[in-house]
C-alpha cells in the first residue's frame, strides 16, 4: 500500500453447492473505494501542500461454477465484470470510467492439506471506456485502459494447519 494510498474493500460472497456438493455457483461482490495521495497538476512534486487526494472506486462482479469430476479435483467457468468510477461512487453511472468482462476455465485441486487453484481469464470484446475518447483505449472491444489486460491468469496455494 504505502503512505500515499488508503483503501476500504467490501466483499460479498454467494455460494450454493448441489449433487451432495459436486457441483458449486458462486457469485462474488467486490466494492473498493480508494484515496491516492498526487501531486496538483503542475504542482511541486515534493511540496506536501500542494497534494490532493484522487478518489477511485472499483466494483466486481464474479459469478463461477465449479464441478468435482473426481476425488480433489474440480474443473470450473468463471465470469467477471470489472467497473471503474470516479469518485467515491462505485454504483454511479455518471461517475463511471471503464467496464470490461473477462470469461475464462479454472483447475482446482485439493487434499486435506494443501489447494491449488489455477484461472485463465480472457477479456471479452464487450468493454466501454467511458473517460478516455482516444481510439487506443479500446480496440476491437477490449479496453487497454490502466488495470484492465487483455489476459489473466491466476494461481492460488493454500495449505492448511
């Protein structure tokens, strides 16, 4: 984080299981509200007071479904929706500044002692730009803007004590 950074994140998390716990759908909330500490434009870098502070908000909307094919090992589709504002205003239309949607398969092993999750999500050509008119922000449907890549991929360890 640093000095020049304060967030909040809140998070909801929906989960039913079915077929004596199988199969899995999840739908995952994420608010975040974020104060970065700059420099006014044209303003001395190193001058305290001429900083202000750059307020952000972020929503993400995820909704998963996983499937246990056999003992430890389950295999999934993952959804996400990923919404940037200005402001602390994460539910805003007129604040909002950029809106991508990644699609994407998940591996998931797991024993009693350790799980391994791997995720590759793709972005969908369904995304806006909403405070950035320049072409180069998004092309053929994906946005380029600042946090937004073309591709992700995750992996996840945990272990258990």
């Amino acid at each position: 984080m640093g000095a020049g950074l304060r967030e909040l994140e809140s998070r909801l998390i929906v989960q039913k299981n079915f077929l004596d716990d199988r199969m899995v759908l999840a739908f995952n909330l994420t608010v975040t509200d974020d104060w970065r500490d700059v420099p006014r434009p044209g303003a001395n870098d190193n001058d305290p007071l001429d900083h202000a502070w750059l307020k952000q908000s972020g929503m993400n909307l995820g909704l998963a479904g996983s499937y246990r094919f056999t003992s430890g090992w389950s295999a999934g589709l993952e959804l996400q929706n990923e919404r940037g504002f200005e402001g602390i205003a994460p539910f805003s239309a007129s604040a909002r500044t950029d809106v991508a949607y990644y699609l994407g398969p998940s591996l998931h092993y797991a024993n009693q002692h350790l799980f391994v999750t791997a995720t590759y999500l793709e972005q969908l050509p369904l995304a806006s730009d909403y405070a950035h008119t320049s072409p180069d922000f998004v092309v053929d449907g994906r946005t380029y803007a600042a946090n937004f890549e073309r591709r992700r991929v995750r992996l996840k360890f945990g272990w258990y004590f």
